[in-house]
C-alpha cells in the first residue's frame, strides 16, 4: 500500500499547513467596569466576576487610554 504515506501527507498539507493563515490574533480591547454592589469603577480587558457589568464602550489603547494618533510628516 504505497498509495497511503502519499494520501496522509497530502492530507496533512491539506489541513496543517494553511492553518496560520486562518488564525488571527490581535490584542484583547480594555474596557471600564462598573460594580453593582458600590458603583466602584476598574479598568480591564475581562470581568472582574460576578456581580461587575460592563460601563463602556471598548478602548484600543492599554489601560482604557485612547490609542496615540501618530501624525507622519513627509520630508521635502
């Protein structure tokens, strides 16, 4: 059976190998969370538990800061 080793390892090309192409990882965004015992506000990318809902809208930069804007000049 020559056939088999050819067919697993096509199948193996087939499967694995586009597999990084399809996984795209980028940064969790951050978010203020409000707690329903207090009102006490956290900044983080995930609940903080139970009894924490979320209190805004997602931010890119790290600790809830707006990410910097980069002005780029062209030189003459």
């Amino acid at each position: 059976m020559p056939f088999a080793p050819r067919l697993s390892c096509a199948l193996f090309a087939l499967v694995v190998l586009p597999a990084p192409l399809l996984v795209q990882a980028a940064p969790a965004p951050w978010y203020y969370w409000r707690s329903l015992v207090d009102g006490q506000r956290v900044c983080a990318q995930t609940s903080p538990g139970p009894g924490w809902e979320r209190d805004s809208a997602p931010h890119e930069g790290p600790g809830c800061q707006p990410r910097r804007k980069v002005l780029v000049v062209p030189m003459r």
